[in-house]
C-alpha cells in the first residue's frame, strides 16, 4: 500500500516535471520581457533591427502569431508587416516534413531608401543538402499575402492585392509550385502606372534529380501566364510561356506575347553545359508598338512592327558570346503609314559586339545601307549610313524633334550614327533636288546635318538657276532633364535669300517674281524672338502683276506680326496702316487685324483638317461709308460652308488688271455657298445697277448693266439682265443648273442689236443682231435662233498658188480644239442685211449670205448659200471686177472653198480672171480674147497684163520694153515671189519693191508695214541706191467703210495728209 503511494507521488512528480520542462520555454518564448532581450543582446538579423508588438506560439496547436513585426537598416530600408499568422500539420511532422497548413501575411511593406550595391560575383557554391532536404520536405498548403507594397528610390512603387503560394506534391510525382499574382500594379515618379491583373507561375520539379552542383536544377517544368497587362502606352492582352529543363538543356514548349489579335511567337533550345543556344523570334502579323518614353530619345519610334529574328550561337555572357544573326524589320511609323521601313540585317556576334554583314534599309522605293556595329555591353551604335536618290522626308520625319519634320527633297546622303541616348551623335552630309523645308522649295540644296545629346545643329544652303541664292542655320541647344518635364531648349535660326525666284520657290502659291530677304530666330519655345524683311520686285501673284511689294515682320512667343507692307502695283499704290498679326495655336494659326483702310480680317486655320474658319472679313470703301460688305464661314479642302453680304464699289477692283480691264459702278449682292465639293450649293442673289464691265476674255465692254442673278442652290437664273455693248444692247434671260462644279443644263435666251464682235487674231470682226436660245443638257444642248450681219469684214490673207496642190487637212487639229465636254448642236439661221466683206490680199470680196448652221460643234454642217455679189481681185498690179462667185463650207473645220469670177478691159483684149480651191489653197485661172489677135493664150494674157500688149508684140517692141518697163516687171515678180515669206517671218502683211521704168533699171524703192486692225495700217518706205536716201513713214485709216484718211512724213521734213471718199453704185 505504501509502495503503491509512493508510485502515484513519483509519477505526479515526473509528470509535473514534464510539464514545467516543456511549458517553460514555451512561456520564455512568448514572454515580452524575454523576447525584447533576446532581440537586444543577440540580434539574430544583424545589422537589421527587429521590433515588433507581440509574438505568440501554440506549441500543441502548432500555430504561430506575430503582429507589428518590423525590420529596420541603418541605412534607412525598412520592412514592416501588421501581422504574420503559421499553422502547422502535426502528422506530417511525425514524418519528418514541414507542412504549412496555413500562412497568412497582411499588408507586408518594403521601403528601400537607396539603390543596393550589388555585392562581387563569387564563384558558384555546391548546393547545400540540408537546403535540398528541406526542399523536398516542405509542403505548403495554403499560403496568401495580402496588400504587398514596396517603396523604391526615385519616388516609385509596386503594388500586389493578393499573393496566392503553394508548393506541394504532384499526383504524378515530384513537386508542385504555384505562385499568384493580382493585380499588380507599378507606378513611376511622375504618375506613370503599370499594371497587370493576373499573374501566374507554376513549377513541377523533382528534387530527387537535383544535383549539388551548377546549375543545381533539373527535370523541371515551368508555366509562366500574364494577363490584361497595361504598360502605359502598351496593351499586352497575354504573355504566356512554356519552358522545359531537363538534363541541362532548356527547351520552349511555347512562347506567345499577344497585343490585340496579333502575336510575337518564339523558340529557344540551349544547352546549360556547352551554353550553346538557338533562338527565333516572329511576328507574322503587325503588332502595334507605342512611342518608347526616354528622356534621351532621339526618334519617333511608335507604329506597327512585324519581325522575324534567327540567332544562333555560343556563350551565355555578352563578352563572351560568338554567334550568327539574321533579322527582318517591316515597320509602319505611325501616321505615315504609306511608307512602310524594311529592315535587313545580317551580323554576325562576338565578345559582345554585333558585327553587320549585310544592312539595308528601305522605303518610298529607296534606300541606304548601314555598315559598322553595335556594342552590346555599353550599349552603342557605330554605323556608317549612305544613300543615293533617297527621299530625305522619309528620314527626316522619324526625328523626334518636330523641326525637322519638314525637310524634303531627293538626295544623296552619307553619314556616321554613333553612341546611344547620351552620348548620340549622328553627323550627315546631303546634297538634294528638289527639296526644300516646308511650303518652301528649292531646285537644289546641300546640308549638314550634326546632331548629339546636347545639340543640333543644321546648316543649308539653296540653289536656284545653277547659282547660290541663299543659306540658313538651324541651332538647338538641350538643357539637362527635369524629371517630368521636356528638356529645355534654346532655339538659335538665321536665313537669307537673294534674287531668289519666287514662282519655284513657293508654287501653289500663284507667286512670280524674283525676293530677297533674311530671318532671325533666337529663344526658346515658348519665348521664341525675331524678326524679318521681305522684299520682292517684278512680279505677279495670280497673275495680278506688281512692280514692288516690301514686308517687315517680327516673330514672338507664338506670334508674328506683319507692322509694316508696302504694295506698288502698275495701277495702285497702298500700305498697311495698322498690322496684321498671326497668332500661332495648336496645329494652326488665327489671323487678325486692320491692315488696310476698311478692311478688318479675323481668321482661323487649323492645319490638322487644313479648315480656314472666317470669323469676320469686313471691307468698306473709305471714300464712301455706304459702300461695305462682309464674309464669314469656313473653307476646307472637303467642304465649304461661305455667306456674305454688302454693296461694293465695282472701281475698287481695278487692281484685279490680269481678268478686269474696267468697272465702274454700285453693285450688291447676299450670296451663301456650302456643301461639299464639288457639289456647292450656291443661294443668293447679286443686283448690278448701270455697271460697267470689261473683262480681259471678253473684247469689249459691256455698259450700263442692269438685272440680278439669282441662285437657288444648283440653279442660276435672271429675268432679265440688260446692258449696251458698243452702240448695241443686249438682253439675257433664261436659266442654269450646275453640278460637280460644271454646267449641267441650259435654258437661256439671248437678244442683242447692233453687237459687235472680234476675234483674237483681229482679222475678222462684224456687227450683227442676235435672236439665240441655249436649252438642253449640258452634254449635248441645242443653240437655235438667227444672226443679222449688219456690217462685216474679214482681212485674212489667202494662199495663192499657180495650180491646186495637196495640203495637209487640219480638221483633227480643230476638232481636239472643239468644246468636246459641251457638244453643241446647233439650228442656227444667219443672214446678212448689210456689207460682209473679204478685203485681203486676193481682193476686196463682198458676199450675200443665206446660211442654216445644223450639226455640232464637232461636225457642224451649212445648208444655203453664199454668193459673191460683186467685188474686184488684186492680180499683176491690176484690179479686176467680180462677175459671179460662191463660197462654201464642204467640211467641218476645213478651209471653205471659193470660186469667184472677175474680168478687165486691158486695151483692146476683154481679159478673164477665175479664183478658186480652198481660201489657203486657191489655184488662179487666166484667159482672154483680142479683137486683133483672138482667143489668147496664158502667156499673151500674162504679158497684156504687165505689159499692155502681147507676147507677140512685146518681141516686136522688145528694146523698149527690156529698157523701160524690165526693172518694174522685175520688181513686180521678186515682190510676189519673197512676199508671203517675209510675212510669215517678221510677222508684217506689206511688203513690196518698185522701180520706176525711166530710171536706170535697178530696184529703186522697198515698203514695208503692218495691218494693226481691219481699219488702221501703217507703212514704211525707203529709197535704196542713193547717197541721200528718202524715207518715208504713211499711215492709213478707215474712219468709215467709204472714208479714208492718210498720212505721210518724210526725211526731209515734208508732211501729206490726204482724205479720200470711196463710192459704190449698183
């Protein structure tokens, strides 16, 4: 009974003992006191300092709390977590693994004060194996960390909302490690962010095939997915890879970075031990790649990429790797997309160094070849560029800085591209045609291009006509960064232009003439000054001719101001007497100002749509205040949407002299435009009140006009538009549609008396009265009505050859020159009430006309008559009288034929002359009869005609007639025979030599002149073969059909004035 009270007392004892044994470092473990001095006296993380509010172990839960905890480092990282929760599985540590049931984190932080020096590369130590048997024994089931952030140097920070982690084993064997990410988001020290939504890595290894040595690895698996990534600029729908390890060889299952639709697929396989790998990259379909964001960029570089990379190659480190490369580039820069960049590259690697074989660039059918390197290791550029007939806007364009953007032309170029980001440096030399910067053109330019981190520099110079005729300079120099901020720049520019021609110089422009001036640019950006002159002489600008016109300006923080212009054109004198001033937007400029009396401009363009927004243009006469009118709307190369309104000085226009001869008078008019082109729709109305109008096209003025057109959208009518041409007056009523910019139809009336009209050669003019109507489609109206001649004359010399002779036909000619897009037809009835005369060098022709014009423009057709009434013809010094004759109109545009009859009483012989053939081919026909000799042959003819008698007779008589009359008949044959040569040559109609029979028989005399009109001629003679030779100066003009007035001066100062008064009986 003892001995049993004393085994009870004993195990109570042991058991007690057990129990304090165990419980008491428990109670140590989590006791504050102890826990602040083990941290205090052995500082297990040195030489971090560990805090934290409260640690609690459950030894027989096997769970673990720690809340507040907190690492601190001298130099300023520190770590802190709200709280730390472990829970353990008891069973799997009777089999001797650690498995985490659950791990919790909340809310870890890491603030990292500075950069951390990475510590010297050691060599690679043997694996551990307590650390391999861990791996293998370690199971966690699960594990979440929540709200992870991490502050970094440079005011940057990443985010994680939920850590997921587990490593188990796998069903097939082996071991399982799945890490995920959510939203994971990344942001920069000036607001950029960058974020992903889900992130997840998986591994499957077996630690039992892993080695103690490098790479220590083996037998792995791993699977990499990123989601719905947003890297600013760059959408990354998903990247996933695939990769395999397995006896020290590294092989992709997959790899995949889709970007929209589109994909960057690639492979690799490399052998660990040999480090030998291979590697191709392929972006079949375009993918688009954003502007790189860099302080120190230098080119645009966003737009859609399509790429095919192939390496293969020895050497895992840079300076040690040798390998062969071939790379295709396709990229389309954003915004020029027409001009796709193809990229060719061959290169071979070594000690980190990329050695090109082959490189090629092309685009817009040109291209440049690239030589050198590219160090790697750095990285750096070493290229040598060069090119020939390369379109230097398709260089130019790539550059980041938008003042190079408007250089262009085709030119030959070489140049050297060295360094990257800070220390770029590109120099280039390049001669061009064509070229120019902007608007402005030049035949030829050469410049030099040098640019690197700090500065840009350009310097060019134009050529016009093989000769220098300006040069400029472009200065840009780059202050240092500021961290989110454009680096500052100071904007350094001088040109000068001298007898530059302005039609090359700015076509589109309308401009002619020759300039000088000079410009200067200093400051930056947005404090830009300078000022320039202008100064262009001799000139036109749409065809309005101007002798001087002199501009200064000055340029300022987005601004210009025109303060002074001087224009000297042929008929006006004016100057701006206030300034015009262009305020410079965002992709566009504002117009305004009061540069001249009355006028008041305010203007918007913006480039982008290339619209001009006219917010107000007001003009008033500053004679008379009534006189004022007014425009607003827009203008674009699409559309137009125009209305304005007023009374206008019709006098004022007088310096349009290239289509205005002369106006004069009030006129008004409320007109609106818009739509699209070229379907404007025009409404409105224009009232002319007794104006007068001489348009350039048109030969005479019209006076007194009075009527309004009124428009209806694609329809211009007027009831009744009046006026007086001459001494004869016209009324207009009718209507017409137009669309696509052109007339579309017709239906217009026309009465006009006692017209006149006059062609462009002047040698055809007549005054008549008009009964004609247009109506009918613009492809194919009708014009039908009658035309009166009252009074016509056509002056035209006609051909005349012995006999009739085959001559090239010029109805193709006249028919390509037909108004093809308004085919007339016509039934048009023409009659003549009063003389219509032929009164050139065949004679003086008077005809009687009985016409209808049927047919087209094309192929029009004459049914009547035209009959020749009476006349004389001009032949060998004789005027011969018209007995009979016609003419007629056999094919369209061909010379019409005519046949006339005339005969001359000459001494006893009754002498028959007949014309006739086409008027630029006429043949002559001569015969007579004698009432001594008979019927008389063409020589008897001849002769009777130059000599007054017959062959026959002139070789009985031959002395006389070889002393007295053979220079005159000389005279008489040169004149004929050198006549129409000499006028096709200088351009004059007269042209004739005399001598007189009673002198020594050598040509004594030669006239010379010109027909200026249908009435006015002008004649030059002089006495040739004499010491003291008599000139004399004659001019004639027909006041009237009957009554003529000459003039004479001569050499010795005598004058003659004669008036004579032709009549004509029936």
């Amino acid at each position: 009974m003892k001995r049993g009270k004393n085994l009870k007392w004993h195990l109570a004892v042991v058991v007690l003992a057990t129990f304090i044994f165990a419980q008491t470092p428990v109670a140590l473990l989590n006791s504050t006191r102890f826990q602040q001095w083990f941290l205090r006296n052995y500082k297990p993380f040195s030489p971090w300092i560990v805090s934290f509010e409260s640690l609690k172990f459950q030894p027989w839960r096997l769970k673990f709390n720690v809340s507040k905890l907190k690492f601190s480092h001298p130099e300023g990282h520190q770590i802190a977590i709200d709280s730390i929760f472990l829970k353990l599985r008891t069973l799997r540590l009777l089999r001797a693994q650690v498995a985490v049931d659950q791990l919790s984190i909340e809310s870890p932080s890491l603030f990292i004060a500075k950069s951390l020096t990475p510590k010297e590369k050691k060599p690679k130590k043997r694996f551990k194996l307590r650390t391999l048997l861990l791996l293998q024994n370690l199971l966690i089931y699960n594990g979440t960390i929540k709200n992870f952030k991490m502050d970094l140097p440079g005011a940057k920070t990443l985010t994680v909302d939920l850590f997921g982690l587990k490593f188990k084993p796998s069903l097939l064997g082996g071991t399982n490690l799945g890490i995920d990410f959510n939203n994971v988001q990344f942001q920069g020290p000036i607001g950029q962010k960058k974020k992903a939504k889900n992130l997840k890595v998986s591994v499957t290894t077996n630690f039992r095939n892993w080695s103690k040595t490098f790479p220590y690895i083996d037998d792995v698996d791993g699977n990499f997915l990123l989601q719905k990534t947003d890297l600013g600029r760059l959408q990354l729908d998903e990247v996933e890879a695939k990769l395999q390890f397995v006896n020290g060889k590294l092989r992709s299952k997959k790899f995949s970075i889709q970007v929209g639709e589109n994909f960057l697929t690639g492979d690799l396989d490399a052998e660990i031990p040999t480090e030998k790998f291979s590697l191709n990259l392929d972006i079949p379909k375009p993918l688009y790649l954003p502007e790189l964001s860099s302080e120190i960029r230098t080119f645009n570089s966003a737009g859609k990429l399509t790429a095919n990379l192939e390496l293969d190659g020895q050497g895992f480190d840079f300076k040690t790797t040798n390998a062969k490369g071939l790379l295709k580039v396709t990229h389309l820069f954003e915004n020029i997309e027409d001009y796709p960049v193809d990229v060719l590259a061959r290169f071979d690697v070594a000690k980190g160094i990329v050695q090109l074989k082959e490189g090629k660039v092309t685009t817009d059918n040109a291209s440049i070849d690239v030589a050198g390197s590219i160090d790697l290791s750095s990285p750096s550029l070493h290229l040598n560029l060069k090119t020939q007939d390369f379109p230097l806007e398709r260089f130019f364009d790539k550059f980041l800085d938008k003042n190079l953007h408007p250089i262009h032309g085709k030119g030959n170029a070489q140049g050297t591209l060295n360094g990257l980001g800070k220390t770029i440096h590109l120099q280039l030399t390049a001669d061009a045609t064509e070229g120019g910067y902007g608007l402005v053109k030049a035949e030829k330019a050469a410049i030099t291009l040098d640019i690197n981190y700090d500065r840009l520099k350009l310097d060019g110079k134009i050529f016009a006509e093989e000769r220098p005729t300006g040069d400029a300079q472009l200065i840009i120099n780059y202050g240092p960064k500021i961290l989110g901020q454009a680096r500052p720049k100071k904007i350094s520019f001088m040109g000068k232009i001298n007898n530059q021609p302005l039609e090359s110089t700015l076509p589109g422009f309308h401009l002619k003439g020759a300039a000088d001036g000079e410009i200067t640019l200093s400051g930056s950006p947005l404090n830009i000054q300078g000022k320039g002159t202008i100064n262009a002489s001799q000139g036109s600008f749409f065809d309005e001719g101007f002798e001087n016109i002199k501009t200064h300006f000055t340029l300022s923080n987005k601004k210009m101001v025109v303060d002074q212009a001087d224009f000297v054109f042929s008929n006006l004198t004016t100057s701006f007497i206030k300034p015009l001033t262009f305020d410079f937007i965002p992709s566009g400029f504002k117009l305004w100002g009061q540069p001249l009396a009355g006028v008041n401009v305010d203007v918007n363009y913006s480039g982008e749509n290339k619209r001009w927004q006219i917010n107000k243009l007001t003009i008033q006469d500053p004679d008379n205040s009534n006189f004022k009118s007014q425009a607003s709307g827009t203008i674009s190369p699409t559309d137009m949407n125009l209305k304005g309104a007023g009374d206008i000085e019709l006098s004022r226009l007088k310096f349009l002299t290239k289509h205005i001869r002369e106006a004069e008078g009030p006129a008004q008019f409320q007109l609106s435009v818009n739509g699209t082109y070229p379907n404007l729709g025009i409404h409105g109305k224009i009232n002319f009140n007794s104006n007068v109008v001489s348009l350039r096209k048109l030969p005479l003025a019209a006076e007194e006009l009075k009527g309004t057109l009124n428009f209806q959208g694609n329809r211009i009518q007027t009831d009744g538009l009046t006026g007086i041409i001459g001494v004869g007056n016209f009324q207009l009523k009718g209507w017409m549609t137009h669309s696509q910019g052109k007339p579309s139809a017709f239906d217009a009336k026309l009465i006009g008396n006692q017209l006149y009209f006059r062609n462009e050669q002047g040698d055809f003019r007549m005054e008549y009265d008009a009964d004609l109507a247009i109506r009918g489609a613009a492809q194919n109206p009708e014009v039908s009505g009658s035309l009166i001649i009252l009074d016509g004359r056509y002056t035209k010399d006609f051909n005349i050859i012995e006999e009739l002779q085959k001559t090239p036909r010029t109805v193709k000619e006249f028919q390509q020159a037909a108004l093809k897009e308004w085919p007339l037809r016509f039934n048009v009835s023409i009659k003549n009430l009063g003389d219509l005369l032929i009164d050139n060098n065949v004679g003086r022709i008077e005809l009687s006309t009985n016409l209808q014009a049927q047919g087209t423009s094309i192929a029009p057709r004459f049914q009547g008559s035209v009959g020749v009434s009476e006349g004389i013809i001009h032949y060998l010094g004789l005027d011969f009288d018209i007995t009979k004759g016609f003419l007629e109109f056999r094919e369209a545009y061909s010379a019409p034929y005519l046949e006339v009859d005339a005969e001359k009483e000459v001494d006893d012989a009754h002498v028959r002359v007949k014309l006739h053939g086409r008027t630029d081919n006429l043949a002559i026909d001569l015969s007579g009869n004698s009432t001594r000799e008979g019927a008389l042959e063409k020589k008897d003819v001849i002769s009777l005609i130059l000599f007054g008698v017959t062959n026959s007779e002139r070789l009985r008589r031959g002395s006389y007639f070889e002393q007295e009359l053979g220079p005159q008949v000389v005279a008489e044959q040169i004149t004929h025979a050198l006549q129409r040569p000499f006028a096709k040559a200088t351009r004059l109609d007269i042209f004739r030599l005399e001598s007189k029979p009673t002198q020594d028989g050598r040509i004594q005399q030669f006239h010379v002149g010109k027909r200026l009109s249908d009435r006015l001629s002008v004649e030059f003679a002089s006495e040739i073969s004499r010491q003291n030779a008599l000139q004399t100066f004659r001019m004639e003009y027909w006041l009237t059909d009957f009554l003529l007035i000459k003039g004479a001066r001569t050499t010795d100062e005598s004058y003659q004035l004669n008036m004579g008064l032709r009549f004509k009986s029936r």
